[in-house]
C-alpha cells in the first residue's frame, strides 16, 4: 500500500518503520500500518488527489492497481466540476480532480462525509488554528438563480492553514457509513499534549484511550461527529 501511494504522488518514497511504512514527500505524509479493518464502501474521511489531467491519470493509476469506481460531473449554472472516483489495492476510496493551475500530482483534500459541514468544519478550525476558506456570495447566489435548493449552501465547508496551502479540509453533508473500524484516520503531532487534550475536549473531542509504544504515547480522540483521530 506504500508503495502504491508513493507511486500516486509526486516525489514521495517508501520508508520502513519498524513493521509499518511511510510514504513520504513534500506534503503529508502516509503511515501504513496492517491492522483489522471494516469492509465498508462509503468511507468516512478519504483523500481527493489534485492531478494536471485525471483522463490521462487514470491510465496511469489502473495500471499501478487501482480501480475505477465512476467518473462525475457536477453542473449548477456556469459552474461545473468534474471528478473520477477510484479505489486502491485495498478498496479504499480515493478521488483524482484537476483544478485551475496543477501541475503536480498531490493530497489537495481531505474530506469529511459529515451531518453538519459548518459545525464539523468549525470544530477543526479551533483545533488546528486554521481559518474557512471564503465563499464568494456572488458565487452562492449565481447558484441561487440556477436552481440550487437554499438549504445546500451550507452544504459544503473548507479551511486551509493559508489562503495557497495544501491539503485542505472539505466537510460535506453526504451520507456516510459508520464502520467498526475506520481504514483512514488523521494522527496529528503536538509540544504539549496534555495540555492539547483538555483544550480539544473542550472544543468538543471525546478521549477514547491513551497507548503506549517504546518512547513514544498518543491518545485517540473522536471529533464531535465520532471521527478518530490521534493526537501525539
């Protein structure tokens, strides 16, 4: 699985630790790690992947061993987006897009299947300091006139640590499955963890359990839409 994703980002290589792996570049980095996992289609968190040009991308992704699930387009207005989703060697669902100006095959989302896009969204944006990206009201009401129903304005929500950075975090109001034990999780990294615990409760997180291996502890969180998460 590392080495699959290496292969699907620019300039990221596989490195072993102890008996799991990262797959590490310039952007985030991917830990594997085997453990027991639910099968599940509709994954909670899953990664979009911004690439120059998703028709030739596909090519090149079936063969390093992903399946192709379906391509989409979304059209309101003048507005249109279009998006294949894929799954990896494991099933794990992946999306591959092409925004304005790429050039480099890289993580651009991280996205959440959620309830309430705002509230999950702003639970985030307390707990790493990041700030929603903004909508342009000329935007929402273009698709106001289009035909987009009132209530689905909420139902998209994006923040990013900079106005340029990469991955940003995308809630979206969708149905999502709920299984026993998620395939993807976000492990964040902290000077002072204890002291993070308390403010992220109070925030809205839930402490799961603390663990402990060789030098290194991490306690797993839920968000308040039950995702986990670690914090070490």
């Amino acid at each position: 699985m590392a080495e699959f994703w290496a292969a699907v980002l620019d300039g990221y290589e596989v490195e072993p630790s102890g008996d799991a792996y990262f797959a590490r570049g310039d952007g985030t980095s991917l830990f594997f790690h085997e453990r027991q996992k639910s099968p599940t289609i509709e994954l909670p968190i899953h990664l979009d992947v911004n690439v120059p040009d998703w028709r030739a991308e596909l090519e090149r992704l079936l063969a390093l061993g992903a399946t192709l699930v379906e391509t989409k387009t979304q059209e309101v207005g003048q507005f249109s987006e279009t998006w294949t989703v894929m799954r990896d060697p494991e099933g794990n669902g992946f999306c591959i897009q092409s925004p304005p100006q790429t050039n480099a095959r890289l993580v651009g989302n991280v996205t959440f299947s959620c309830a309430e896009p705002k509230q999950l969204g702003s639970f985030w944006a307390g707990a790493l300091g990041w700030r929603a990206e903004p909508v342009d009201p000329a935007f929402i009401q273009q698709m106001l006139d289009a035909g987009m129903d009132e209530r689905e304005t909420g139902s998209l929500y994006a923040l990013r640590e900079t106005p340029t950075s990469r991955p940003r975090f995308l809630f979206q109001r969708r149905e999502k499955s709920r299984p026993a034990s998620y395939p993807i999780h976000l492990d964040f990294l902290t000077d002072d963890r204890e002291a993070d615990l308390v403010r992220l409760q109070d925030l809205g997180a839930t402490v799961e359990e603390t663990k402990s291996s060789g030098d290194t502890t991490w306690t797993v969180m839920r968000d308040p839409e039950s995702n986990p998460f670690c914090v070490e």
